[in-house]
C-alpha cells in the first residue's frame, strides 16, 4: 500500500489532536493548491518541512481511509459548471470516515477571488448514500451562494472516491496539508487505482504556506485536479476535459483507464440505485 511507504517519514513528526487542529486550522473558507506527485517525491517533501510541522494522530493512527460519494443531476450539471469554469459552481458529496464511522454531508462552492466555501452537515452513516434528509440544508447552501436552477435539480449518486489521507498542521500559517494516497473512483461501472501516486492539498489563507514553496523550489507548480470532475473525465472521456486535459494525459495513463471492472462492493457500501443500474447491466450482458 502507498500509504505505508510513507509511514517512516512521518514517523518523526509530533503529534497533534483533532480537536486542536481543528481549533487552529479549521479554514472552511480557504485558497486550495493542489499537486499530483509520485508517492516518493511526498516522502522527499516530509523530510523538509519546516520544523514544528506535526501530523493529525488519532488512537495512535496516522492515516484514514475515507469514502466520498458524490452526488449530481442526470446531465451532470455540477460536472458541467465546473468543466466550462462558471463562476457559481458547487460540489455535493458525503463524506464517511471508514475507521469511526463519522459521516457529513458536505457543499463546495466557489466563493470570491477563487477561494473554496465549505459548508457540512453532520449526517448518519446509514443514510451516506442519500441526499434526502440533507436535502434542505442542501437547497439553503445553493440559494446562499446564488446558484442558478438549484429549484430544479434532481440529484442522483455519481462517482465513488476512495483513498487514506495524512493531515500535516503548519503552524507559521495555522494552514494544514493534505496527502491523499491508494488513489481509487468508481462508477456503476469502472474503476481507476492510481496506487503510486499521491494529491497533496495545502490549504491556506491569504498566504502560501511553506510547503507550497518548497514544492516551487523541488519545481511542482499546482495542478489543475478535481476527485469528482478529474476522476469521471477519466472515466468517461466523452465528457468535455479542458481544464484537466493536461493532468488527465500526464497523471492518468490509458492503460489504467476502463480497464479494471469496479470491485465488488457489498450493497451496503452503495447507494441502491448505484447497486441495482450494475446489476441490471451485469444481467443483460449475461443474456
């Protein structure tokens, strides 16, 4: 597993609590750069980082599975929005974290001068697959937001993200960093593991965080990388890509697209719909 590759690197950083964390960094209206690197070029990274730099440890783990599920109309508006750069775009997704069972029911929306607004909802794990009881706080996060059309849309599960996450705290920003690795999104369909490769996310005020600068200096510039929109490009290519183009061919090679059927998870872990269209498909291809 990528993940463990890094397991050394981290091994001598301190630790520092969620709730502590989340009292100093919690930046829910926030500048997000992302970068799509090799799992190796992240161990380098650690090694450099600023001292006081600490790593989020909870029950004397480092690093958490989680599973997103996204959710979007029939044509894909959300997708849509955001592949044609409109400025009123949004992201609806639960997010279940696999070792607690914690669940949230998340929006992203653009805010001003390209920082991302995130708003949650606590949610039951049960109902992950699901926006009906969220459905509410979902329609007064669009109207807040001014997201036109958001009477009429009917929102159906899309694409599941899987992957372990390390969270860094730096404290000359109060920002955090994300690493993001076992990379996987599965469709009714398809599924893409891009096991040796990692997404680091720092997530900062108005200032570049000092892991954004050593990325500079180590010459990675932010990619331009969405888990939703990148991941169902990947998946279906007939999808207009442009402001992926570039990560898609360089970090999404085609032997690994379409080619492994989606593993076979147990109902529980998806949404019935998402169950039964595989189901359906598995069925008329037998016969």
């Amino acid at each position: 597993m990528s993940h463990a590759r890094l397991g050394a690197a981290l091994a001598g950083l301190p630790p520092i609590g969620l709730e502590e964390l989340v009292s100093r960094a919690l930046l829910q209206t926030r500048v997000d750069r992302k970068y799509v690197l090799p799992v190796d070029t992240v161990r380098t990274l650690l090694r450099r980082l600023p001292a006081g730099t600490r790593v989020l440890e909870i029950d004397d783990d480092r690093s958490f599975a989680y599973r997103s599920l996204y959710f979007d109309t029939p044509d894909l508006v959300s997708y849509l929005l955001t592949a044609r750069r409109r400025r009123r775009r949004f992201k609806i997704r639960t997010r279940l974290y696999e070792q607690s069972s914690e669940c949230w029911l998340e929006v992203k929306v653009r805010g001003t001068r390209g920082s991302t607004v995130k708003q949650r909802l606590p949610y039951h794990p049960d109902d992950h697959g699901t926006l009906a009881p969220g459905r509410p706080f979902v329609d007064a996060t669009l109207a807040e937001h001014q997201v036109a059309g958001r009477e009429r849309f009917a929102f159906v599960p899309t694409l599941t993200t899987r992957y372990r996450r390390t969270t860094l705290y730096l404290p000359d920003t109060n920002s955090r960093v994300t690493i993001d690795t076992d990379l996987m999104w599965q469709d009714d369909t398809h599924r893409i593991h891009l096991p040796s490769l990692a997404v680091v996310e720092t997530k900062t005020g108005s200032t570049a965080s000092q892991a954004d600068r050593l990325l500079w200096r180590l010459h990675h510039r932010p990619s331009r990388i969405s888990k939703y929109a990148t991941g169902l490009a990947a998946l279906r290519p007939h999808l207009p890509s442009g402001p992926w183009r570039r990560t898609l061919r360089r970090e999404f090679p085609s032997s690994t697209l379409r080619t492994e059927p989606p593993a076979r998870i147990p109902s529980r872990d998806l949404p019935d719909a998402v169950t039964d269209r595989a189901e359906a498909r598995t069925a008329g291809s037998r016969g």
